[in-house]
C-alpha cells in the first residue's frame, strides 16, 4: 500500500481543508502516515498569514528534496493552502522537487494531480485559479467522534491592512444554508460528532452575498433545530458584522457556546483606523458589554496586535484600558510583523523589535492577572461538559470542556468519554479548573 502524510500549518480552515486531502488521499488507496521517510507522497498544507510562515516551509522542502534526492525518487512533493495560492507556478520553479501546487479552492483536483504526475506526462502540476469560486464539497472525517469543522463561508472583503488572506483567499463566498445544515445533520446524527465548529474569515458576514435573506443568525437558528446534545461553536466573527439578532440567537440557544472570539487587534482609535478595523474603541466596548449583558454566562476571547506601525505609548494604553474594562478570558497576542503585499508593510513608523517585546510582555501580564481572577469565580459551581477523554498529561483523570471553551479535570470512569456530564468544580488555576462528578 503506498502511503502519504500530510504536514498542516496554520488556520482552523486548514486543518478543515487537510482532513479532506487525508480523504482524497485514503480514497485513492494511501495510507496517511506521520513519517516523511516512509512516504510516497507528501502535502504541505500552508499559511501565508505571517512573513515568518514561509521560512519554516523552506525548511521542510529543503528536508523533503534530501529524501526524494536520498531515498524516495519517485515522492510526490505537493504544496497546498494560502501560500500555495500567492505564490503559484513561481513556487514550483524555485523549488524543483515540487510536483504539485494546489490552491485553496482546488484541493479537489489532487486526485487527477497525482494521476498526471505518475502518467510522466506532466513535470508539476500547478492549479491556483477559480479563487472567487465555491470549491465543492469534500467528505472528511476528523480523526476522533468530538469536533467536526464545516466552513460556511470562504474568503474576506475587509481588506485588513495588516492581512494578506483577501489576496490570496478572494472575495466572500458563502455556502448555501441547506447544504451547511445538511452536513452538520450528517456529522452530529450519522457520524457521531458532538461538537459543530463553523469556519470562515468573518462568519457573522454569512450570507452577505445571499439575496433570499438568510443570514448568519438563520444559520444558527436552523442548526440549533437538529435533535440531540451538540454544540456549536464558531471563528471568526467581526465586531463590525456582530448584529442583535445574531446576540439574542445566542442567548435563546444554549446548542450555542457560551464562548465568543471577538477580535479587537488594538484599542487605539487612532491605530484601528490605520488597520482598516471598521469600528471605535467606544463601539467595540459597547458590543462587547451588550454581549455581557445578554448572555451572562459567556467568556470573551480576543486576538490583539502589539506594535502596529505608527503606535504610540498613548495608543497601546488604550489597548490594555479595553482588556482591563472587557475581562477576556483569554487572548492571542502578537507582535506585529511585516507581511510583503499589504498596506501596512509600507507603512510609515515602523516600531523596533524591543518596543514590540517589551509591550507585549506588559499585555501578556495583565491578560494572565485577568484570567487567573475569572477562573476563581468557576469555583463551588455545577457546569455541564463535555469529556473530551483522558487528560494528555495525566491519563488517569478525565478530561472536559465547558460551553465557554474551559478545560476542567475530574476523575472518572473512561466510559463517560464522548458524553456530556456534570461536573462540580472544586479548585482553580489560570487556565485548568478541576472538578468532580456531580
């Protein structure tokens, strides 16, 4: 049996994508393994988000072409994702070991890829257009019987100034509300999933582009109909596009986590007009205290840029005044760095590296103050999770998460994995709570 691995970087909507070339693959006989020395063909499945992205992939192409030149003549090397979109048949002529490059919207087309490129017929195979196109749906299955992922929208028109995807991802396009519907019906009754993952760029932008009026809260609303104990979650929603209906859906459905990513990149009134954010630092409050309001038991997570070009001390300390007036749970923080291609890399004021590392460090030790203080509240609390299984680094607890997206331990018998149980928290740590049957 010939055998395959896939090396996946970046995004949820990759590790989506990937499971569907792992079924491509596994439908045309391979057997996905780990090992890249033992593989007949190898897929690099990539991100262009960050400038940095690339040097790590020319470390595994370097490596991949030592194993094609040492051991394996005949491996397949393919490259697929966003960076394969941006860089297209470049790409295969820099790199000569390459055969096949594969855009985002092509992944389908792997299959007759490879079929040209054993025929001999074909040196490299390069498909990186239809970027504005719907690509078709491809079955996948996730590895385990917890999360399944189902995009609902594919690229972005917001044009971010710091962000490359718009480019490379193309405008947005949103799947139909009956076929999303009828694959969640297919993961969550067939096949045994118990948690819904929706995925896009900007998800509350779904159906944007739809002139029948189903939208964003529809979706939910529908989704929610399926019979069972399920949860929905979903990334990434836009502060701009976060609309009441979509809040009060929410609150009306607890299939819906209790947990809500609200990028906010920066507090600076200033700096978000410079990243094209759509929206103030009063305005993002505001939405984020009505979602407080109207779900009380939510958790808000956020992603935060450091060291935006042109931010001043001033600036960055209305960033830290909105995560000390918003509380969220947790964040992704960065350090701005230069991507080629968009606006903000030619950008005047440009901020020195130690600047950068020395304000991030500050956010980092508030956002650890804050969550360490919300964590404290979970304690003496009755929560419904869902057990996930045995903990990774103790196997001899039990492992779960609530609906706002809390790892909670508890001892308990192995058999309870994959369903929802009640937990009674006894003790807090910064991210991990414990607990014990209830």
């Amino acid at each position: 049996m010939k055998k395959a691995t896939i090396i996946t970087y970046g995004c949820a909507m990759n590790v989506n994508e990937s499971a569907k070339i792992r079924k491509l693959l596994e439908n045309m006989g391979y057997e996905v393994i780990d090992n890249i020395h033992e593989s007949d063909a190898v897929f690099l499945n990539t991100c262009t988000v960050r400038e940095g992205a690339a040097t790590q992939i020319y470390g595994k192409l370097g490596e991949l072409k030592h194993i094609k030149e040492t051991k394996k003549e005949n491996m397949i090397i393919g490259v697929t994702g966003c960076f394969a979109q941006e860089q297209g048949e470049e790409l295969a002529n820099k790199f000569k070991q390459i055969d096949i490059v594969m855009g985002n919207q092509n992944i389908g087309k792997i299959p007759q890829a490879i079929e040209d490129i054993e025929s001999g017929n074909f040196k490299h195979v390069i498909f990186t257009g239809d970027e504005d196109e719907l690509p078709p749906r491809i079955d996948a299955d996730f590895g385990d019987k917890v999360v399944a992922s189902i995009p609902i929208t594919y690229g972005c028109n917001n044009f971010c100034t710091y962000c490359i995807v718009p480019y490379v991802r193309g405008r947005e396009r949103s799947v139909p509300l009956e076929q999303v519907v009828s694959e969640a019906k297919e993961y969550l009754l067939e096949k045994g999933y118990k948690e819904i993952l929706l995925l896009g760029q900007n998800v509350n932008s779904y159906g944007n582009d739809f002139d029948n009026g189903d939208n964003f809260a529809k979706l939910l609303t529908e989704l929610c109909k399926i019979e069972g104990e399920f949860i929905i979650r979903f990334i990434s929603p836009h502060p701009r596009d976060f609309t009441d209906e979509v809040i009060e859906v929410i609150a009306n459905n607890p299939k819906i986590a209790r947990s809500i990513h609200l990028p906010l990149q920066s507090g600076s009134n200033e700096t978000l007009k410079a990243m094209n954010r759509g929206y103030t630092k009063d305005e993002y409050i505001a939405l984020a205290m009505k979602i407080k309001n109207k779900i009380p038991d939510v958790s808000l997570t956020t992603d935060i840029i450091v060291g935006f070009p042109g931010e001043t001390e001033e600036n960055f300390l209305d960033t830290l005044d909105v995560v000390e007036r918003v509380k969220y749970d947790s964040s992704f923080m960065f350090m701005y760095s230069i991507r080629k291609g968009t606006k903000a890399a030619d950008m005047p004021n440009q901020l020195d590296d130690e600047t950068k590392k020395e304000r991030l460090q500050r956010l980092i030790e508030l956002q650890n103050k804050i969550s360490k203080e919300l964590s404290q509240e979970y304690l003496g609390k009755k929560l419904r999770i869902f057990v996930e299984g045995p903990s990774k680094k103790n196997k001899d607890v039990l492992s779960g998460r609530t609906s706002s997206n809390k790892i909670v331990l508890f001892e308990g018998d192995k058999e309870l994995e994959g369903k929802f149980v009640d937990v009674e928290i006894t003790e807090t740590k910064t991210w991990t709570i414990y607990g014990k049957l209830v």
